[in-house]
C-alpha cells in the first residue's frame, strides 16, 4: 500500500509542479513523467492483489467531520485500478505529441495539471473507502475531466458539449448524495467497511438505494437513457482525454454500481433484469446510432454507449443467474462482462487514439472528408484496421472472447431453463447477435470510409504519417488486445478473486478451461492469417497489378465526390432497419423540374433521446421556472437582505429545534 | 467594566445607523474597534494571549483600516451619505428593533451558565445586525465598507467570548480575513469611483445578467 501511496503522492505533487510553469514542451515534459513514474507503480500493485487475492487497506487522519481518509484496495478496485493505469499511461505518452502543436500557441500547463490530477482521482475513487471521501474525489474527477473536455473552449460546440457534460454529471451527483446519506443514516457511520449493515435492509429500502446507484452511476457510466452527454463530450474533448474517458472514466460507474451491490442484500431478479434490459436497450441504440454518425470520434463515442450496454447486459443477466441458482451460467455471463470491460478500455483507447492520429494529419473529423488513409499512413491504418477487428468482436482478438463468454452464458440459459423462462436469455441472444452485425456494418464502414479509397480533398492527399511515439502507444495497447485473444486463460485467472467476489460464488477451473481451446483456434487463426497475408503480398510482388482509383465505376477521369460517402454506406441500415425516431434529419435533395438546377442533400443525426424527449422537458421546467427571475434584482442591498433573512430564519428555527430537543 | 464597554460599543453602533456624515461614521468605528481591542483583556485578564489579540485588533480595527478609509474618502471627495435606500431615522427605528431582538434571541440560546450573566451575546449580534443594516441600507460602497466592518467586530465579540477555546491561528485568520477584505473592497471602490464617477453602488445593477 506504500507503494500505492508513493504513486498518488507524485500524481498530486507532480500536478503542482506543473502548475507555475508557462513553458509548454517543460510541462508537457513533467506532466507526462509523472504518469509515466506513477501508474506503473499503481499498475504493479493492482497486479499484486489480483494475483494474491490479498486486499491492502490505508488510514490516515482526516479533519473533516464524518470522514476518514481510508483506503482499500481489494480485487474489486484492482481490476479497475489495472486498466487505469494502463490506458493513463499510454494517453499521457501520446499526449505529448498529440499536444505539441497545441503547445505552440498558448501554455499546456492548464492540461497537464488537470491530466494528472484526473488520473489521480479516478484511483482514488475506486479505492477510496468512505462515502465523503468517495464523493470529494468523485466531484474532483468529474471537474478535471469538465476542464478537459473544454480544452479548446474557443469553439461554441466545445463549451456547449462540456456544459452538457458538467450538467449530467451533476444530476447524477445529486442522486449519489441521496444514495449514501440515505446509506450513511441507516448504518449510522460513512465507512464503507460499516456498510454490511445494509444486508439487512427492507427489500423496498435495498430496492430505493439500487435505483439510485443505478441511475447516478449510470449518468457517468452512459447507460442507455441518461447517456446523453457522452456522444457531444468525446468528439470535442482531445482525443487521448476521449480515450482515458471512454476506456476507464466511465468505467468507475459500473465500479460504483458493483460497489453498492456488493453491501446491498442479495439481488432480487428484477434488478438483474432492469440492468439486462437497459443495457441491450443501450447496445441496440448505441450501435444503431454509431453507425449513422460522420463524425468519426461521435461513431466511436455511440460505440461506447453500445459497449456499456453489453457490459450491462452480462452483469445483469449474471444477477438474474445468480438468484435463480444457475453458478455456471452466472459465472459465464458476469465473467464475460468483466472481461470486456477491460477489452473495451483496451480496444477503444486503440480507436480514439486512431481516430486522434488521423485528426492530427488532417486536421477534420467528418469521414467524407477522408479516404485513402490506408496508402498515406499505412502503420496508423494497420493498427486502426487491428482495434475495428477487436471492436467488432472478430477472431482472433479480445472482443470476441468477452463476447463469446457472453454468448455461452445466455445459450446456456435458454437450454437450462425450462418453458417461457428460456425465451428471455435467448431474446438477449438474437439482440446480442443483432447488434454484433450492426457493429461489423459501423466499423467496416469507418474503416472503408476513411482509410480506403481516393482522398477526397488536397489536405488528406498530402497526409503524414503519425509520429511514431503516437504509433507506438496505439501498437501496445493493441498488442494487448492480441494478447488476451491468443492467451485468454491469463486474463482470466487475473479475473478469478474480482469475479468471486462480485458473485460470491466459489470458482473452479470450468472458466479458464472453457476458453483455453479458444486461444489456440486464436492463435493459429492468426498464424494462418499471417502466412496467407505473406502469400498474398508475395503473388502481387510477381505479378503486380495496373492500378485504378477506387470507386471509379470505370470512368475516365473519375473524381473523388464519386466514391461512396458514410451516409450511403449506412443508408441500408438507417432507412430500413431502424425505427422513424432514429433515422437522421435529411434536408434538401429534391429534384423537381425537367431541368433541375444544382441541388444539395444533407444529412444530420442527432441523439433523439436527449433532442425528442429529454431536452422538451426541461426546456418546459425552466419556462415554469420564468418567474423565479424576479429574485435576481441585481440590486447588492436586496441580495444582503436575502442573506439578513435567512441567517434570522435559521437562528429561529435554531431555537425552535433546540425547544422541540432537535438541537 | 465589560458590560460598560459592551453598552458603549451598542451606543456606536446606533450612533453610525443615524449619522449621515462619512468621516463621523469612520471615527465612530474605529473608536468601536479600539474599544473592542480592549475587551479581550478586561474578559479574561492580562495574558500573552489576551495581549496580542488585543494589540492585533488595535493595529487593524483601531488604525490601519480606518486609515485606509480615510484615505480613500480623501482621494474620492465625498463626505455625506445622501439619500440611503431607508431614512437614518428608520434605520434607528430598525436598529433599536433588532437590538431589542438580539437580547430576546440571546435569553433562549441554550449557553453556558457564565455567558449568560453578561452582555456578551446579545451585544455581539446586535453589533452583527446593526452591521448587516448598515449594508443593506446605504448606497456609497464606503458606507457598506463600514457595515461589513461592524459586522467583523460583531464576530470579534464572539470570539472573545471563547477565545480560550479557540486558538490564536483562528483569530489570527479573522484579522488577516478582514484585512484582506477590506482591501479588495478598496481596490472595488475605486473601480466603481473610475468606471462611473460615483461611489454608489446602485450603478452595479447594469452588471445584471
């Protein structure tokens, strides 16, 4: 624990040192050699305790009232304390070149400082063991990444996508203040070592506090329909922020969601099934919405939300398992949730650090704008091509093991149980499935898209490769994809004590020994991939090709405006597939008139959820609340009577309470 | 003698909620806070303790602040205060209400035996309240200064009141708070004085949302 100590101490202190410096390659410099020092140290020590199964505890004073400063690091925070570690240390190695031209006109101090004391936070709050201290650091986090997300604050978009987020964020705040005060009362102390306590909670009370975490978790964690921040927040944050947020910020939702399950009595089957069906209602939505998008880090941002949706389908599926006394399918299905939680923070840091790389040699977001990256920056789209395969969940990388395990568990239930009981489980299935090919028609189109064909415009033409630190970062984090593709059984065993202690159940070797063939058939699928690529590349050596733009249908002189664009490429899905809410705005496009004149078509998606049902209502709240305007006179004097009055409000009620023996 | 001192520094504060003439008002609270310096000695005795908190308010309250204001008065030209948002005469009125309203309040605090004989608590939130009506009631941004400062030495009675109990570094930060403040309130006035001529505060409304 010393050692973990040591790493969050140079988080904290190398944040302030940063902090005076306005020279932006010096702070760049320390920002990223105080990540770079600090989260091998807390990666080690998580790796310690996954391995051991040995929880370490720290206690040091505090003087604030109700809170200690205690923190534990037991299997359940190590397994997130691991991915953090990792993606934070990649990210802040890319950052600074991602930055460097950032860096030229104006100071990265402001960066650096909230970068470092981000990853700070995150650590803390999966190890932190008090509830003041969980919200404090929980509130820091959420206001360094605010500060991120508006990094380039001088763009409208940028300032109203932060604003969301800080808003969400803040909604959900305010139900976890409810969550633990209400826990905190109960159990008559704010450690989270006295909350055992609530095991024995009243089932409508335990019920109460469920919905709480769920939904104030939820917002950080973009469950399905209060994810809205989330696809406005990570194309306008840097693209190492958007991975750091995407791959571990959200995830410290779910650690919360785990957390408080694990003091709450045993779960009754309803909360397993409002988690399974929220979550395939997010995966389908999310999915169906990545795949309308232009913008390539908002596809990715709605590929997040259909992720979470997946992890939320196994845990609460994983739940209905347990209470219905099924251990193999419970610990199938919560051992494929865990696991792709760990692959998606590996495989979308790979995708937005990809999609930051081709934003930093193009300098745009839009796919039709794109094409022909894979020629201009082959090792980048290699590597981009990689982290889409593990995203859709293809042999032989990590997505598809998680998945797989996910599979097994529900198919497993729809034979064990027995009547109707057995539709639900393979329900889940065909959605899974659906979702699987809607994914493999999103990222098939990002690739084709963006890397294949002709570039369609002179900037993208002229395209670098990324610099190879940048190239570096993104091959580690998918050589880590590749790894727990071809050697699951590892990432299993590491999942073991994390996994008993979610499920309570004991665990035998029926896992690991379910998905070592798994990584065999892996490991030659990719031995044969690479031999017959080799081939491949060896043919075309001897007898090389005459050479056509793609997509040029034959023409003589074809131009890129002919090559298909994003919204054709979807089109199939968008127009028939998806439900009217979904579909996105068109505008323009109708030709009328024996001779028409030039005409233009556009398309625009937005979220239907918070534009058709969220943003109405509270537009409607804040008409009912017009009146309260009349309190802002924006006269000093009445604003001091305000406080006059309330200050003798409260020495009344003081007395009044102190009368009744409140006080 | 406690008491005596407690009844003049309720006097003052009634002298400043009726007076209409700046440097009278200044004077009057800076005699306030000069008496207020010596109350930690009276309460408790002459000790190291006693003695620098005293000699800190004396410095602060008693000469410094009082200076600056001074000061700042010379340098803007102004010397009444006209036409304040509530006659001086209802603001006597109100004072002498809220005062009345303090000693009530203070009956029903459920207090320490000792601290219910003397004046202490009851003077020290009048002496609060008073301030508080001298900021609401004014328009020039001096006057309000000189609430906000009747108002810190409202807080400094309390903290006489337990200034066993709480340790010096706690006083300390008071003094350093009121300073500080007052300070940022003197650098506030002269940029009400330069953008708009004048000291009154009401000029701040165009600052509205």
């Amino acid at each position: 624990m010393n050692l973990f100590l040591c790493a969050l101490i140079l988080l904290f202190g190398g944040s302030l040192i940063v902090l005076p410096i306005r020279k932006s390659s010096l702070a760049a410099l320390l920002g990223t050699l105080t990540t770079v020092l600090a989260t091998p140290l807390t990666g080690y020590v998580a790796l310690k305790v996954l391995l051991s199964g040995q929880s370490l505890s720290l206690s040091l004073p505090w003087s604030v009232p109700g809170a200690e400063f205690n923190l534990l690091l037991d299997p359940l925070a190590a397994f997130f304390v691991l991915p953090i570690s990792a993606l934070s240390l990649f990210c802040a190695l890319y950052a600074g070149a991602y930055l460097e031209h950032d860096g030229q006109t104006r100071p990265l101090t402001p960066h650096w400082f909230f970068f470092n004391i981000m990853v700070l936070a995150m650590l803390l709050v999966v190890t932190a063991s008090n509830a003041v201290l969980f919200l404090a650091v929980w509130e820091i986090m959420t206001i360094s990444s605010f500060f991120l997300v508006a990094w380039d604050h001088h763009l409208e978009d940028v300032r109203k996508a932060a604003w969301l987020y800080l808003l969400a964020a803040h909604v959900g705040m305010m139900l976890l203040i409810a969550l633990f005060i209400l826990a905190g009362r109960y159990c008559g102390s704010l450690n989270f070592s006295d909350f055992g306590l609530l095991a024995k909670l009243p089932l409508s009370i335990a019920s109460l506090l469920f919905l709480l975490a769920l939904f104030g978790f939820g917002v950080k964690a973009g469950l399905f329909p209060v994810h809205i921040w989330l696809p406005d927040a990570h194309p306008a944050a840097p693209s190492h922020v958007s991975a750091l947020m995407s791959g571990v910020l959200i995830k410290t939702g779910i650690y919360g969601i785990l957390r408080i399950l694990s003091f709450l009595p045993p779960a009754p089957a309803w909360w397993g099934w409002l988690m399974a069906l929220l979550g395939a209602g997010g995966a389908v939505y999310g999915i169906s919405m990545a795949a309308q998008q232009r913008d390539i880090k908002r596809c990715l941002a709605y590929s997040t939300v259909e992720n979470i949706g997946i992890i939320f389908l196994a845990l609460g599926f994983g739940m209905v398992a347990v209470t219905g006394g099924h251990p193999t399918i419970a610990l199938f299905t919560f051992a494929g949730g865990l696991l792709h939680l760990w692959n998606h923070a590996l495989f979308k840091g790979v995708m937005f650090l990809g999609a930051g790389a081709l934003l930093h040699a193009t300098g745009t977001r839009d796919m039709n704008h794109m094409g022909g990256l894979l020629r201009r920056m082959p090792l980048t789209g290699l590597l981009w091509i990689g982290g889409s395969l593990a995203i859709g969940a293809l042999p032989p990388l990590n997505g598809f093991i998680s998945e797989w395990l996910i599979y097994i568990g529900l198919a497993q239930a729809g034979t064990a149980l027995e009547g109707y009981a057995a539709l639900a489980p393979l329900l889940l299935f065909g959605l899974l499935g659906l979702v699987g090919a809607l994914a493999l028609v999103t990222f098939s189109r990002l690739i084709g898209i963006c890397l294949l064909g002709q570039p369609r415009n002179s900037t993208v033409a002229c395209a670098q490769d990324t610099p190879p630190i940048m190239l570096i970062c993104i091959g580690c984090l998918l050589t880590g994809c590749l790894a727990i593709g071809t050697f699951p059984q590892g990432a299993l065993r590491l999942l073991m004590k994390p996994l008993s202690q979610v499920t309570r159940l004991p665990i035998g070797e029926e896992l690991v020994q379910a998905v070592a063939p798994l990584g065999q058939w892996n490991l030659m699928l990719l031995a044969s991939l690479v031999v017959l690529a080799g081939l491949l590349v060896w043919l075309r050596h001897l007898r090389p090709l005459a050479q056509a733009a793609t997509w040029g249908c034959g023409y003589r002189f074809p131009t890129a405006r002919m090559s298909y664009t994003g919204e054709g490429y979807a089109g199939f899905a968008s127009q028939h597939l998806l439900p009217g809410v979904m579909r996105p705005e068109v505008s323009g496009g109708k030709v009328c008139g024996l001779f028409p004149p030039p005409t233009a078509l556009a398309q625009h998606s937005t979220d239907p959820v918070l534009m058709r049902f969220l943003q109405p209502i509270f537009v409607a709240i804040a008409e009912r609340c017009q009146w309260l305007h009349w309190l802002q006179q924006g006269k000093m004097p009445i604003y001091l009577v305000y406080i006059f009055v309330t200050s003798v409000v409260l020495m009344a009620w003081s007395i009044w309470a102190g009368g009744h023996g409140g006080g | 003698m406690a008491n005596l001192l407690l009844i003049t520094v309720i006097l003052i504060n009634f002298f400043t909620l009726g007076s209409a003439r700046l440097v009278a008002c200044i004077r009057a609270v800076a005699v306030q806070g000069a008496l207020l310096s010596l109350l930690p000695l009276v309460a408790h005795g002459m000790s190291g303790h006693a003695l620098i908190l005293g000699t800190g308010a004396l410095i602060f309250k008693g000469i410094l602040i009082p200076w600056l204001l001074l000061r700042a008065i010379r340098e803007a030209r102004i010397r009444r205060e006209v036409e304040p948002y509530i006659g001086f005469v209802a603001t006597l009125v109100l004072g002498a209400l809220v005062t009345a309203g303090a000693f009530i309040f203070a009956d029903f605090l459920p207090l320490a035996q000792e601290h219910h004989e003397g004046l202490f608590v009851p003077a020290a939130l009048a002496t609060m309240f008073s301030g508080f009506l001298l900021l609401i009631t004014r328009r020039k941004a001096i006057t309000q200064v000189l609430g906000y400062l009747m108002l810190e030495n409202g807080i400094f009675i309390f903290s006489v009141l337990l200034s066993v109990a709480i340790p010096l570094m706690v006083e300390a930060g008071i003094l350093l708070d009121l300073l500080v403040s007052v300070f940022v309130m003197g650098i506030v006035l002269n940029q009400i004085n330069r953008e708009f001529s004048t000291l009154n505060t009401e000029r701040l409304t165009a600052l509205k949302e």
